[in-house]
C-alpha cells in the first residue's frame, strides 16, 4: 500500500482491501493503498481512548497533537442538520482515534457505526494495523453539506483535503510523505440514520479521489 484509498468506499463497493471510512456506497477512483492520512485521519497514544461525555453521553474522543483534523461549516442553522454534522465530524475523529490505537473494535467507532458502515470501518482500521502503519498530519473536511430524507435518515456531501495528511511507520516513526496531486482532494457521499439514542450513525460512504468540485 503507497496511500491510502477508500476509507469505507469499499464497503459499499464489496471490496476488502483498500478502505477510506469516506467510502460505503461507491467507490473511489484511487487503489493506489493507503499512504495518507484516512479519514480520516494516527502511533499508539493513550490520549486516543475515549471517555464518557457529561454532556450527551457521546465518548470523548482525544487524538494525539500530531494528528489535527478541522470541519467547515461546523454548524449551518438548523438544528437536525447540524447534528448530522457534529457526529459526522465525531465519526471521523473516531476512526483516526481506533487507527492510533490499533484497535478495529475500538469502542467510540462502534458507537457511530452500524450495519455496513461498522464492518468496513473495522476493515481499515484493520489494514493499517496488519501493516504497522498510523496516521499523522492534517486533513481539512470542507464544503459540508445536509440533506434530510426523513425524520431518521440524511445524506452528507463533503470534500477532503489530504494534502497535508500522511501515513506514518511505527516502528521507525518514518512518515510517508507523498507529493500533492489531485488525488489529495476526495469527494465524500455519505449515508447516516439515527437510531434510537439519537446518534446519527453511518450505514453507508463512498469517496471519489481527484473529484473536480474538491480542487484548489
């Protein structure tokens, strides 16, 4: 693996190697593997396990100062809609977080994930476990956008920026820097449903790397 792909594309793909938790639902047009940063975008930290959250009872996600993730817009108004985008952003955290931690089980993951979503969200982390690899640097989630279908479901688009986001060795520590192309912009589309505790949990994500709508 030389970067990383899809993070969930694969889950709706039926594929099993090369996941980006952006991607259950479609596919993505990069297989080149996994040298940025996923989703998501991280060495073992003890700052990565999660604890309860007095506020809502959501895990309190923690990632190490190496690994920084930004979410624009953070709110747009209307309050569903910005909930859909506080769990998403919570989601990603938490993959970057079980992928710290080494941990496909890892447990704030499974509280934003279900079905589909939750299985190949474990595959990724998975890969980058089986290879000893972690994630560190920045990747900026921009042009967020909601879409309500019904009173429990809704759709995301959004697009990432991993120009600055990379794949790191934890053996040796040696980061896998890559040069920036187009394939460092990824177009995200993403399925979310609510369930019964009023967690907006993702079923579905598929990503498209170099997609034209995420350019600089």
């Amino acid at each position: 693996m030389t970067r990383r792909t899809r993070l969930l594309s694969t889950a709706v793909a039926g594929t099993t190697a090369a996941l980006l938790l952006a991607g259950c639902g479609g596919s993505d047009s990069d297989s080149k593997g996994n040298d940025k940063i996923a989703g998501a975008d991280t060495g073992k930290s003890a700052s990565a396990s999660p604890t309860a959250s007095a506020a809502a009872g959501r895990p309190k996600i923690e990632l190490p100062s190496d690994v920084n993730l930004t979410f624009t817009p953070d709110k747009t108004g209307d309050a569903v809609k910005d909930a859909v985008l506080a769990d998403n952003a919570e989601l990603i955290k938490a993959l970057n977080a079980a992928i710290v931690a080494q941990n496909p089980r890892f447990p704030a993951l499974e509280y934003y994930t279900e079905g589909e979503g939750a299985v190949e969200a474990q595959k990724w982390v998975k890969s980058f476990k089986d290879v000893g690899w972690t994630v560190t640097g920045t990747v900026r989630y921009f042009d967020r956008k909601v879409s309500l279908e019904s009173g429990n479901k809704a759709s995301l688009t959004y697009c990432g920026d991993e120009s600055k986001g990379y794949s790191k060795v934890i053996k040796t520590n040696e980061i896998k820097k890559t040069k920036v192309t187009k394939d460092s912009y990824v177009a995200y589309g993403v399925q979310v449903q609510k369930n019964d505790e009023g967690v907006w949990e993702l079923v579905k994500i598929a990503s498209t790397r170099g997609a034209g709508r995420c350019q600089p």
